[in-house]
C-alpha cells in the first residue's frame, strides 16, 4: 500500500486521518529501537500538526520527510508543520543520516 510513493521506497508513514502508523516490512532488520524511535517521532507529529508524514528514499537513496494534507482539512498547521519538519531535522539530525547511510549502503549498494 505505502511501500512505494511516486518512485520513492516508502520508510514509514504516519497517517492523522486514519490514526495509523506504518513500517516498511522491507526494514524489519533496523533495530527495535530505531523503529520504535521512528514510531514515536512520526506519530507525535501527526498528532500534533495533522496530515500525513511520510519519511521516503529517493533514486539516489536521500531520505526526506513528505507531508500531505486533505485539501479541506481546516486543522492541518501548515506554519507549525514547516517549523515541526525544521526542529526534526536537526533534533534528529544524526538518526536521519544513519537511516541514509543505512539504505545507501544495504539496499544501494554503495561503499561507505
């Protein structure tokens, strides 16, 4: 279902409309506590802005962070979801490289 988004592989997604969080079953051998961060960093920021947060990997293995909202969802926080992406990426700053360093090099290929 999420496992692919417009040519992206899909991590993990968080979805505030259906109340549900999902894990890539392809990244079943990251560790239990890295998933478990995963999940609570999601889900906190769907709770807290609204939308659909979708953490992907590019063609050349980038991992972003994607937010889509219901074109008539008069909750979602669009300034909070942008300051809330902006506090993660430093926050998390050294979980995020490690998922990439971890997709380039186990799922890619590529030398470290």
């Amino acid at each position: 279902m999420y496992d692919s988004l417009e040519g992206k592989t899909v991590l993990c997604c968080s979805n505030s409309y259906e109340q549900k969080y999902y894990i890539n079953s392809d990244f079943d051998r990251l560790p239990e506590s890295i998933k478990d961060e995963l999940k609570i960093m999601c889900v906190l920021f769907t709770e807290e802005v609204g939308g659909i947060l979708t953490l992907a990997y590019d063609e050349e293995g980038n991992l972003e962070l994607d937010v889509m909202c219901d074109e008539g969802d008069l909750l979602f926080d669009e300034i909070g979801c942008g300051l809330k992406i902006k506090q993660i990426q430093t926050d998390k700053r050294e979980l995020l490289e490690a998922l990439q360093m971890f997709y380039k090099v186990f799922v890619l290929g590529e030398e470290m």
